[in-house]
C-alpha cells in the first residue's frame, strides 16, 4: 500500500516537473539563441532600430515597427473589449438575475472557445469588407479589422475575471451604499467597480497579455509588411506574425535570419510574462483586503 | 523556394482546395525487393515539379524511391557533376563552368525542359489606371533605393493619379522573388524591403484583390486560378524584337517567349548513366504527360508539340547543351532550342 502511495506521489510530482521542465526549456532556447543573435546584431540596433528587414539583401533589424504593429492590434482590440467586457460584467454581476446569468455566462464564454483561425479568417473575409464598404481606401490587410476581431475575441476574458472580481466584493459594501440612499447604478459604478479595481486590473492586464501574444488572427488579417506606423488601415505585421511568417517560409536553420525568430519571441516573452506577473501581483492584493 | 508547395499545405488550406498534399514522403517499399532509388538534386524553384512528379510517380511504382534535394541550381550541378545525383533540377541552363566540370568527370547529360516560370504584374480589378508598365518602371519601383521614397503611383508614372501605392510580392525566400528582382532591378535578391512579402500566394492574391491600390507579382499559373478578381499588367520591355510594346502575360505569350523577361523555362538536366535504369526512363518520361500536375504547383505547361520533342530528345538520348556559350538566351524559344541540329 505504501509502495503505491509512493509510486502515485512521484507520478504526480512528475506530471509537475514536466511543465516546469518545459518551461525552463523554452526559456533556456529563448535565451541561448538570442544571445547569439545579439552577439552579431547590437541590441541598440534591435530595440532602437526603425527598419525590419531581416529577410532581405540588405538586412535592417530594427524591431520597433514589429512592436508597433502589435502595439496598433492589441490597443484596437483593448479598445473593443475593455469597455464592452466591463460593462457586461457590470451587468451580469449587479443587474442580472441569478437564471439569466447563468445562461448568458457560459454562451459568452463560448467566444473564447471559438478557434482563432476561424476569427482570423472571420476578420479577413468578413469584417474588413464591411469595413471597406464605409472607408474605401481601407487596404485588404489592415490593423484595424483583426484589432477589432480580437477585442470580440478577448472580451470574455474581461467579463468573466472582472465579473468575478465584482461577485468578490462583499455585499455589505453594497447594503451599505443602498442605504444611503445610492441608485442601483451609483451602487455598481462608484461602489462595486472601485472596489473591485484591482481584480478589474488585474483581468485588463491579462487580457492586454493576451492580445499581445495573440497569433493566427493577425498573422492571417493584418498583414505581412513590417511597418512603423499608427495608421489602422494600412498592412502592418506583429512580432508573432513575423514569427509565423519565418517558421512558415525555408529560411535554413542556425542563421542570423532564423534567430530573429527567437530575439522576437524573446521580447515577447518578456513582455508577456511581465504583464502577467503584474496581473497576478493585482489578484494578490485585492485577495488580501476582503479576506 | 518551397512557397508554391507548401501553400498548398500551409496555413492556407483553408482558402484553398485540399490539392496535393499527403500521402507523398516515402514510399511503402514491398516486402522482398529493396526499393530502387532515383535521387534528384537542384533549383527550388523546379523542385515542386518534381516532386509533385515524384509523388504521383511513387504512387504508380511503389518500389521505386525518389528523392528531391534543395541546393538551389549551383548546387544540384556540384553534385550532379560528382555523379551523386541521377537528375539535377535547374531554372537556368547549365553554366560553362559546370559544362566543364561534367567534362572532366566524364558525366554527360540529356538536357530536357519541363515547364515556364511566369510571373505577371497584377493590380486590383478596380484599378483603371495601370493598362501596361515597363521594365524601367518596375525597377523604379522595387529598386532598393525606392525603399520610404517611391510610395505613391504618380511617382512611378506622372500620369498615375496622386495616391498611396501598396506593393505585394513573393517571400525573399522564394524562387520566384530571386528571378524576378534579377528581371527587373537586375540583381538577384536586391529589392526594397518596404513591401508585404509573403511565401503564401494566397495572400498575396488576397492582399491584391482586396486593395485597390496595390501591386504585386505572382507566379502566372496562380494568377490564372484567381483570374476574376486579379487585374493582369502588361509589361514592356523596351526591345521590339520580343514582341513590341506591352505584352499581357498568359500561358501563350510565355510559350512563346514574347513575355519577357518575365518568363523563363526549366530544365531538367538527366545523367546518361542513369538513363540506361527503366526506372529513371519511366520516371523522366512521367515528365513529359504531367501537364496538368505543372500548372497545379504553379507553373506554365509546354505546348504538346514540346513535350513530344522532348520525350523524342530523350529516346534518342541526345546529351550536351543547346546553351553552348552558356547563361540563359533571351528570346530564344524552346522549339528553336528543342529543334536545333534536326
């Protein structure tokens, strides 16, 4: 009997150490790679630099206007389902009966079930033709219809998080208010909204994280030409399309070329995991005051 | 280099058709023979025809195994010349120094063509301005210098209205990007970097027919499949004896070597030695009827007539080149190559 609790525990503790073995993988190829990539590129030239055309005869390896681009995408798509997302919550969280709640949850958490290839060609063959029915100079692949289709995409993500943050404030709060003589709305906008600021944060940060990691939307929707520039409509790429586009193309193995690819998602990583670390910092906090 | 093919199994599927793809990779050997091998080496850019050929023709003889390399046409003639490869892939015809290098090892070739490389200058269907350019003008507009400056059409032609030009053309990894920056700019691979460049040309066709202010080039064949929603430019290249003035590219005019120098014909170049094998005889003859498989990967068939010239090219096993001083000819056609010395 001992054997087998011990064999079950070892096996657990396996299954563990398999994702924080790979983890540490991924991590340690990130950063092998990139350091040989930045031993022949300086890194001033790679943050600093405005031009991104690794792939070419005279190759330039300025990563901003990868970062713009998907700065341009993720700030569409927060746009999108920052408001919409916290509004539901409000909704679904103050003013939604225990029934309707239930029902509306789960369809809307069906968005984020939804495979991005299927939102990613949603965007291209779908929404950026109605877009080019109201701007005609709209280019084919453009920033603004995949920023859009993300934000859809990413909303449950907000609702959901800042839905719970808001069910987590205690209903004293809320009496509270009430008795003061507060409208339902001023209880749920100046009370419970503030209140549960940090979760809210903490769901906008994550969702931030998200759209900045996002891949087959953009890689599909938003173009493939590295462009510095806050204009929505023309062709822009993200550092996870270009990534897509390398890996896609032949460009042989232990080249310069081919460790952009790490560089890039090594500033992505970091990008990512600082977010996220922050949005877990947030969680922590606002755990701590109504515990 | 691999684009024509893996658009067909890349992240596109889903726009296009399940085609190829599949099934190919090695072949199932039977149980007692060991499979005989034919081992290809060479250009990318013919390396989808042959191994589409190669795929349908291990299906028909499952004990044969055919391998395709990727060395890029220098390469696959390196190797070729050392008698390691039994076909050598090429998108040019063989160069003097490699002409002597099979010299001296005493490899001698059959020399057959198997298809054209197209590439057409398309426009949105709602673009009514663009009805021909010149070479000049493309090399304006791709040169390396146009990068951040040539960026609105009526700086590529002064009768082109004032607005924002969108270029879109084949990856830097491609074939078909190398030939046509040698084309136009006249360097291979020296082209602006300011341009959406993709290895899917289903991107480039969506891109295309979804601006309309954007420019591209793509592999003739594709256009042809997405005819209704691409504009064909006719180009001009400046010289009469080619066919004077602009000339639209289509399978006719790349045939006949008037669509220049956008067009250019693929070779295969077969060893002697490895001709005497059946198997060899069958699988380069499976060449010559796979019409239908050329234009499915993105390529120009040859007309009947030079298919037939060719297979007869074969029969008779007429080595050496028809390019004697070497490099490719312009204006020259293959019925003239393929019917010189008859």
């Amino acid at each position: 009997m001992k054997r087998v609790e011990f064999l079950i525990e070892w096996g657990l503790f396996g299954c563990a150490l398999l994702s924080i073995g790979t983890t540490i993988g991924i991590i340690l190829v990130l950063t092998i790679e990139t350091v040989s990539f930045l031993r022949q590129v300086p890194i001033a030239d790679f943050l600093f630099g405005t031009e991104w055309t690794p792939l070419f005869a005279t190759p330039r390896f300025g990563v901003l206007p990868l970062v713009a681009g998907t700065m341009l995408v993720s700030a569409i798509a927060m746009l999108v389902a920052l408001p919409m997302g916290l509004l539901s919550a409000v909704y679904l969280s103050e003013y939604a009966d225990e029934r309707l709640r239930r029902a509306v949850k789960p369809v809307l958490e069906i968005l984020a079930g939804v495979p991005t290839v299927v939102y990613g060609y949603f965007a291209l063959l779908f929404v950026t033709p109605l877009l080019q029915a109201v701007a005609p100079t709209l280019a084919g692949f453009n920033a603004l219809s995949p920023g859009l289709v993300m934000g859809i995409m990413i909303l449950p993500l907000v609702s959901s998080l800042s839905e719970d943050a808001m069910r987590g404030v205690p209903r004293g709060l809320r009496e509270g208010s009430y008795a003061l003589g507060a409208t339902k709305m001023q209880t749920s906008l100046r009370v419970v909204v503030p209140a549960a600021f940090s979760g809210i944060t903490a769901a906008f940060i994550l969702a931030v994280s998200r759209a900045i990691g996002e891949t087959m939307i953009v890689a599909i929707a938003a173009g493939q030409q590295p462009r510095l520039t806050a204009d929505p409509r023309v062709p822009v790429e993200t550092m996870t399309a270009y990534i897509v586009q390398v890996s896609l193309g032949d460009t042989p193995q232990g080249t310069l070329e081919y460790r952009t690819i790490f560089a890039v998602g090594m500033l992505l990583f970091i990008g990512t995991f600082g977010l996220n670390l922050v949005s877990t910092w947030l969680r922590e906090r606002y755990r701590e005051e109504y515990a | 280099m691999l684009n024509r093919y893996l658009r067909m199994c890349g992240l596109a599927l889903t726009i296009v058709p399940f085609t190829a793809c599949g099934g190919g990779g090695s072949a199932p050997s039977e149980a007692d023979a060991t499979p005989a091998l034919i081992q290809l080496d060479g250009s990318s850019t013919v390396f989808p025809i042959s191994e589409a050929v190669a795929e349908e023709f291990q299906k028909a003889n499952p004990n044969v195994r055919v391998t395709v390399g990727i060395s890029g046409t220098g390469g696959g003639f390196q190797k070729f010349c050392r008698a390691e490869t039994d076909i050598s892939d090429a998108s040019r015809p063989i160069r003097p120094a490699e002409i002597e290098a099979c010299q001296k090892a005493g490899i001698e070739y059959i020399e057959l063509p198997v298809a054209y490389d197209g590439l057409a200058i398309v426009v949105n269907p709602k673009n009514t301005w663009a009805d021909h350019i010149t070479v000049a003008e493309l090399k304006t507009l791709w040169t390396p210098e146009a990068q951040g400056k040539i960026l609105r059409w009526n700086q590529v032609r002064a009768s082109w209205p004032n607005r924002d030009i969108r270029l879109f053309g084949a990856g830097v990894d491609s074939g078909t990007y190398d030939y046509f920056t040698e084309a136009t700019v006249g360097k291979e691979g020296a082209s602006r970097g300011d341009f959406t460049s993709s290895e899917d040309d289903n991107v480039l066709v969506q891109g295309v027919s979804s601006d309309e202010l954007a420019l591209g080039f793509l592999p003739l064949a594709y256009v042809e499949q997405n005819r209704s929603k691409l504009k064909l430019v006719p180009v001009d290249d400046g010289k009469a004896d080619n066919g004077e003035g602009p000339v639209t590219s289509t399978a006719e005019t790349v045939r006949n070597g008037t669509y220049q120098p956008l067009s250019r014909p693929l070779f295969i170049y077969v060893a002697r030695k490895a001709a005497e094998r059946p198997e060899v005889q069958r699988f380069v003859e499976s060449y010559f009827s796979s019409a239908a498989l050329m234009r499915e990967v993105g390529y120009v068939e040859l007309t009947p007539q030079l298919y037939d010239l060719a297979a007869q090219h074969f029969a008779e096993r007429r080595v050496g080149t028809a390019f004697g001083a070497g490099g490719s000819q312009v204006g020259m056609t293959l019925e003239k190559l393929l019917t010189r010395e008859q």
